[in-house]
C-alpha cells in the first residue's frame, strides 16, 4: 500500500503519523493541520473522547502531542528517527529516557504467545482505533455455540485453542496439505493462562494422537444447528474440518481429554505463517545440523539464521531430518519458532508503529476467531489483560504420549498425561513462579511435614467413593505389589459418593499418613486428621482412604504435581532444532 492509499498525503509515511508523546510514553495519533485529513473509522463515542483532548479550537495542543515528523532521507520513517518534529532537543531526550524506562515492562508483558496470538496484541494498539474498520473487516468469525465462553472475563484462568489447520490457501500453497481438503487440525496448542497472570502454559497436542471424538453440535448458514456425530479411536486432526466439523468440536475434544474447559479458539492457516514472519522482517531459528529437503525444498546450513515467507512456513511443516522424522520431533520445531516469533515481536517490532501496522494486518487477515471475541476490541481487552505475563514464564510443552502399535499414531501417556492435565486443571505454573500462600494453607501444609513411616508400616483400608468402577481393587493392587503397602483393605464402595479423595488417620499415624500421602501423590488438604490415638484399637486399627471424583487411577498423583513431569522450554530461551 502507498500512503495515498491509507489517506495521507504523499509525503507523509502513515507509520509516522504515530508520534511519541513523552507525557504519556504512548505513541499517538498526530494529523498535520495543513494535510487533508481522512475520514475516521471510530465511533462517535471515540471522537468525542479524542476531541476531549483537544484544545477547544478543536486542534492538538502543543502539551498533548508533540509536532509530527515527516519522512528524512535515510531515516526510512523510522519512528525512532528525527527530532520529534516541533519538540525541542532538551524535550526529546526526556520524552525517550521515559520511553525507555517504561518499555521494558511493557515489552516483556506484550507478546504472550506466538505467530497468530502475538499479533493479537499488536492489534490492541492505537492502531487498532485509528484503522478499526480495516482491521476488523479483516477478521473472520465462528460461532461455536456453548463450547466456548460467552466473553472474556479478567477474573479466573483463561484457555485458549490456538488451531493451525494445514488449509492450502494462499498462493504457493499447493504443495502442502491434503488436496482438495477444506483442513484439519494440524497445529494445535491449548494456551492456559494462569489466574493471577503471572505465567502461561502453551501444550501442543500431537494431531496423530488416538482420542475419542465427541458428538459436535455445529451452527449452519441458515442459522439451525447440525449434530455432527462423534467417532471413537481416531486421530486427534479429526476433530476439525472431517463431516463438517467446526473449531467448536475441536474444543470438546480437548476439553473431554483434558478436563479442562476452553473458552475461546484461534486458528489460521498455512498462509498466516508466510505473511507473519515476513510481517516480523523473518525469524531466527537454530540447527544443530542442516536441514535440506527436496519435498520441501527447503535447505538450510547449521546454526542460526532467519526464515520468512516460504521458508518459514517450510521449517515449521519439515520433519525431514529431525530425530526420528515424526511428528513429534516436528513440535519441537514449531515450538522453537513460535517462542523466538515472541521474542523478535518483544525486541523488534513492539514500539515501531510502522512494523505494528503490518504485524497487526496480517494477523487480523489470518485469523478467524470464535464470535464471543471476534472483534478489534473485544481483542484488545483480552490482550491488554493477558499481556501482563512477562514471557520468561511462558512455557511450551507437549501432551505426553507414547507410540501406538501401528507405527504411526500415537497413545496417552496413562500416568504423565494425567499430570499434566491436572497441573491446568488446577492452574499450576510449569514455570518458577513465588506466589503468596495464605496462613490457612500453610497450616494445612504443615500436616505433610515430618517423619514417615516404613511403606510395610502403613495400614488401610480403601474405599471407593469415585464413578470409577473397581477403583479400590486397583488402588490396593498398587499399594501392594508396586508400593509394598501390604497392610491394605479393599471395603468396596463408599457409603456415598465423594468430589475429593481423603485420608482420615489418627494422630499416632500421622507417619503413616504422610507416607500414603506421598505414595499416593494427596495434597494436603486430604489429610483429616482425628483427635483421638488408634493405639487403643491395637494393631488391627487402619486409616481410611476414601477415592472421590479427583482420582484419575492407580500410581497417577491426585494432586497435581508441583513440576511438570515432561520437558519444557520458557519462551526467553532458545534452543536448537536437533
């Protein structure tokens, strides 16, 4: 686009209509009064507030904006270039010392996820007002029904399905992907974001991972809704774009594997990496040792260097040359390239208006969101609150799987996969994050501390109060033969059912309890400690461990655990494609 294009005058780069007021430390919106100025896409209520801030002519104030810079040779329109236009040279260096100082936090909070996600911020800046109508008619929505949340809330955890279908629009895009298929769910990763917003977690999900499918109500043209019927024992890229499914069905399948409720999807295709990372001026990834791929073409020497366009979008499909050439080793990849997009938008582009326009372009053509957010500002709010999350603690990881028989999916992992399910669940950072305990919990805490008594010294007796049949059994097996908690009792079913699992145990077993406890992986809340000793009762007393709704099977934690019992990489950190 020429800047004619955009409503400026010839001479004048958009980007450099965005000037930085040192009052503020923001980039505004600063028109010559003498150039012609273009119609405003914001609403009334907007121009009323922008007019708030004007003089009562109606013009800028001196105070308020600093004067507008035209495009010098050799300066580009860098934003950071030029003297600020009317501002004196003593003011200039003040309003860039405050700039400076305020950037850092603001840099580090901005970009909370990847490629698409990342952008979303972008998009949540002044930008965002100034050109609402282009950027807003670029976006493309879904209504997904009940499977997500009617909004976006500031209060509780916030999970969102990021969808890379493997779609093959866009020119060049032919060689990728099914042919003829309308996609399927190719790229996936459930983004939790923590409560307090101090730390997010980024879970790839392997899209040939057998799961079961729920049945998908789906909204028709005409506005009536389909069932699209379930399927059991298929791969996971099944959940969209097969028998029409929609991004709403992605989302009950990974809320009916997971446990965990997702409220809002974001997906784009092969084409939004093309158009982002050339968005970004290319993003850096690292080898270990070449990669050249005649299927892809793609051929790049070790060590660290930049793709963009047609080369990025090839690196982050390319599995050829990779550990194992699976799937799995290709996560790794797009892992890697998403954390590093993070950092390039943090260090690069957050602060340059000129970069920010074309990010937030291509990422609001790239999208297509669910209709409870599908609008610039619905965005903007939702990035404005999940930006607060410094990137250092942002995690990536990968559902934790093992191979199937047929060479070619892949299973749960039965005991890891619960944990880190329950980790979201439960809203723990897999990140070193110090939070504030309350005195009630560090009381409660307190129960776990001290001595343990030998495995062969426990005693007791296991209830089932879960909808789990045979619970108690299987418990008891493990306690006895993987454990050695022989002194164990199946009671059969609890006398009614219970949500939490909890271990009821008499003073004098309190090391007893604690060793349960550790076995069993209870927190500490499920300790119920009595006020009277079992000694009385002589040797034959027994705790009673009753199973609830939290247990998720034999020898898997009910807790969740405090680490997550897979690899990670935080989003500062790069690591090299093996």
């Amino acid at each position: 686009m020429d800047a004619q294009s955009r409503g400026q005058a010839d001479d004048i780069d958009p980007a450099d209509q965005w000037v930085l007021n040192p009052q503020t430390g923001n980039y505004e919106l600063r028109l010559d009064r003498s150039a012609p100025q273009p119609a405003s896409p914001r609403s009334a209520g907007a121009s009323r507030r922008a007019a708030g801030r004007r003089g009562t002519s109606g013009t800028p104030t001196t105070a308020d904006v600093p004067g507008q810079r035209t495009r010098r040779p050799g300066r580009g329109g860098n934003p950071q270039g030029g003297d600020g236009g009317g501002r004196g040279t003593q003011q200039t260096a003040a309003g860039r010392r405050k700039r400076k100082q305020q950037k850092s936090r603001k840099k580090s909070a901005a970009v909370w996820t990847g490629g698409v996600m990342a952008c979303v911020l972008v998009a949540g800046s002044a930008f965002a007002y100034y050109l609402y109508e282009r950027l807003n008619g670029n976006l493309n929505t879904v209504d997904v029904g009940d499977a997500g949340s009617k909004g976006f809330s500031k209060d509780g955890p916030v999970n969102i399905l990021i969808l890379g279908t493997d779609k093959r629009t866009g020119a060049g895009n032919e060689g990728y992907g099914d042919k003829g298929s309308s996609g399927h769910a190719d790229t996936t990763f459930l983004f939790h974001v923590s409560e307090d917003r101090t730390n997010a977690t980024a879970l790839s999900i392997p899209r040939d991972l057998i799961t079961d499918i729920p049945d998908c109500p789906t909204k028709q043209p005409d506005g009536s809704t389909k069932i699209i019927k379930g399927s059991q024992g298929v791969r996971f890229n099944e959940s969209f774009g097969v028998g029409g499914r929609d991004p709403g069905c992605t989302m009950r399948t990974v809320k009916q594997m997971t446990g965990v409720p997702v409220d809002h999807f974001m997906m784009a295709d092969f084409n939004a990496v093309k158009t982002l990372s050339t968005a970004v001026g290319g993003v850096e990834v690292c080898l270990v040792k070449p990669i050249k791929d005649r299927e892809s073409k793609l051929d790049l020497p070790a060590g660290k260097q930049r793709v963009e366009g047609e080369d990025a979008l090839a690196f982050v499909r390319n599995r050829h040359g990779l550990g194992n050439e699976s799937d799995l080793d290709r996560i790794k990849q797009q892992q890697q390239f998403v954390a590093s997009m993070i950092r390039q938008m943090k260090e690069d582009t957050l602060g340059n208006p000129k970069k920010m326009f074309a990010v937030a372009e291509a990422a609001t053509q790239a999208l297509t969101v669910d209709s409870a957010i599908g609008d610039i500002p619905k965005l903007t709010a939702m990035a404005q609150e999940l930006g607060k999350i410094d990137i250092k603690h942002i995690s990536f990881a990968t559902v934790p799987v093992v191979d199937n028989t047929d060479g070619a999916t892949v299973l749960l992992d039965e005991v890891k996969a619960p944990q880190v399910f329950s980790m979201i669940q439960n809203d723990v950072s897999f990140t070193e994050v110090k939070k504030k305990e309350s005195a009630a919990k560090d009381k409660q805490a307190a129960l776990l501390e001290g001595a343990r008594a030998d495995a062969s010294e426990v005693r007791v007796d296991v209830y089932n109060g879960s909808d789990t049949p045979g619970a108690a059994q299987k418990t008891l097996n493990w306690l006895q033969v993987e454990k050695g908690v022989l002194k164990s009792t199946n009671k059969s079913n609890a006398p009614e059912k219970t949500d939490k699992t909890t271990l009821q145990y008499a003073p004098d077993q309190a090391d007893q309890a604690r060793k349960l406890a550790d076995l069993m992986g209870l927190p500490a809340t499920a300790l119920k400690p009595g006020t009277q000793d079992a000694g009385d009762a002589g040797d034959t007393a027994a705790m009673v461990l009753t199973l609830g709704a939290d247990f998720k099977g034999a020898g898997v934690p009910v807790t969740a655990p405090a680490k997550p019992p897979v690899d990670k990489v935080e989003a500062d950190k790069q690591v090299c494609a093996q």
